[in-house]
C-alpha cells in the first residue's frame, strides 16, 4: 500500500468537506476548491479525518492513490492557510510595482515595462522594489504563476542578476580571463 495514500489528512476546524459521487468539495475561511477523483480512488470522511482508498492493487490505481491524496491534502491546507511563493529580483534597476492586488508592473533591463496580471485566486504582494509575494490558496497556481514571473527574466550565472525564488541558490561561473 503506498505510504503517501494510505495516511489519513487531518481536517482542522472550519474546514468542511463534502463528498458527492468522485467530486470532493472543501470549504474554508479563505474559499472554496473542488476536484474530481478518478474512477478507481474513493474518499471518506470520519470525526475530521479524510481517507483516500483505492479500489485494486493495479500499478496505475497505486500511482493514481498517493497523487489524489496529495491533492486533496493541498487542498485542505490551501482553504485553511492559503500557499505563497517569494521571489526576489537581483539587478540595477530591476523592480517591480504593485498596481492594484492583483497587477504588477515589472522592469527588468528591456526597454519596456512588462504588465503581469494574476489569475482568479491569485494576489501579489510587494513589501519593496525587489521583493514579489504571491498569494493564494490553489498550490498548482501559485506555483505556476511564479514560474512564469520567474521566466521573465530568469538568473543568469555569471552576475546572478534576474528573477529567482527566495533561497534559491544560483551557481556562479567564472568570467572571462583578463590578460
């Protein structure tokens, strides 16, 4: 039995699930996300705890049991404490500016600013010129969308300058050799 699906999640107060047919629902102080279950994973709920269960031992049932539970795991942290992901921009005059929760306003070296909005879900936070939040309470989505800052202008090995994820550590290569 695959260790990652057969672990209980705990459910945490104010959370609530509710399980219609192969759909799980869960709602909670910061919204609401739903997914399908496939056809061989079934879910219960029993005194705030959830079990995922597979219906044979076939090796795509066992691959399918501990990716749903992982899901639905995210989900329940997502809707009680939300996700975020932190990127830092390293660069003379590299910024960014926060227009609005959900629209940034980025200068990265070209010659023109680059406008990114978020999608339903998402926020940006910007404390200062070179520090980027991104807020949400879907871990696929958060994820994704620091991605896609972070190929605006990904670190490059030889200054380090760029868009990197916070403790990110870049590899340095030496320069060219002077005479």
């Amino acid at each position: 039995m695959s260790r990652i699906g057969k672990a209980p999640i705990e459910v945490p107060s104010g959370v609530d699930i509710t399980i219609s047919g192969q759909t799980v629902e869960v709602k909670g102080s910061k919204g609401t996300l739903t997914h399908a279950l496939p056809d061989v994973i079934s879910a219960s709920v029993e005194d705030n705890t959830l079990t995922i269960d597979r219906a044979n031992e076939e090796r795509q049932s066992r691959a399918l049991h501990g990716l749903s539970r992982s899901l639905v795991a995210n989900m329940v942290e997502g809707v009680s404490n939300g996700f975020k992901k932190e990127l830092k921009i390293v660069g003379v005059g590299y910024r960014a500016n926060a227009k609005g929760p959900g629209k940034l306003e980025m200068s990265l070296g070209y010659s023109h600013t680059i406008d990114v909005n978020a999608p339903e879900g998402i926020t940006f936070d910007v404390p200062d010129n070179t520090t980027i939040i991104v807020n949400g309470i879907d871990k696929q989505a958060v994820g994704q969308v620091a991605a896609e800052i972070r190929s605006l202008r990904k670190p490059e090995p030889y200054k380090g300058k760029g868009v990197m994820y916070a403790g990110e550590r870049i590899i340095r290569k030496a320069g060219k050799a002077g005479k």
